[in-house]
C-alpha cells in the first residue's frame, strides 16, 4: 500500500477523533467559541497574533515584493521577528475581566 495512503489515513482519523473529543466537551456555545473562557492570556495572544498577520502574510507581503521587488523582502525579517515577540509581551499583560 502507498504510504501517502497510509499517512492520509491516519491524518483524518486523529482529525475525527479531535472533532469527536471537542464535539463531547462542548455543553454550551461559550464553550464552543471561546473554550468556557478558560484560554488564558498566552494562547488569547497567540491567536489574536496568527489572525492578524495570516490577511498580512498572505496577501500584503507577496503584493509588496511583487510592486517593489526583492528589496522589500526584508520585511520578513521584521515580521518574524515582531511575531515570536509580540505575543509573548501581550501574554505577559493582565487578562481582560471575564464579567461585566
């Protein structure tokens, strides 16, 4: 048997068992969009970093090599850079109150 098949395979089962294990922990929709609020800040920060560069990496920094040329590619430096240390530093402030 192919192994593509075979690594295939076992990717979709760890994928249903991951859906299957948040399908049974989930009691209600806090649960299903933000965890019960029990994320805490490292991981809060982490997300808000990966969303908000995901738009950036994908569209803005081809584009900008693209219009400019290779010259603009230092600008990977700095994002790599700002992106392990960015969230980091926002995961050491406090955690926004959870009630209002």
């Amino acid at each position: 048997m192919n192994p593509m098949y075979i690594t295939f395979a076992i990717y979709l089962i760890a994928v249903l068992l991951i859906g299957l294990a948040a399908y049974f922990s989930t009691r209600n929709f806090d649960d299903y969009i933000l965890d019960g609020r029990s994320l805490g800040p490292f991981v809060t920060a982490m997300s808000a970093g990966a969303s908000d560069m995901s738009g950036w990496l994908l569209m803005g920094l081809p584009g900008a090599i693209y219009l400019s040329g290779l010259s603009e590619a230092w600008i990977t430096i700095g994002l790599t850079v700002g992106g392990c240390w960015w969230p980091a530093a926002c995961a050491c402030t406090p955690s926004m109150p959870t009630t209002r």
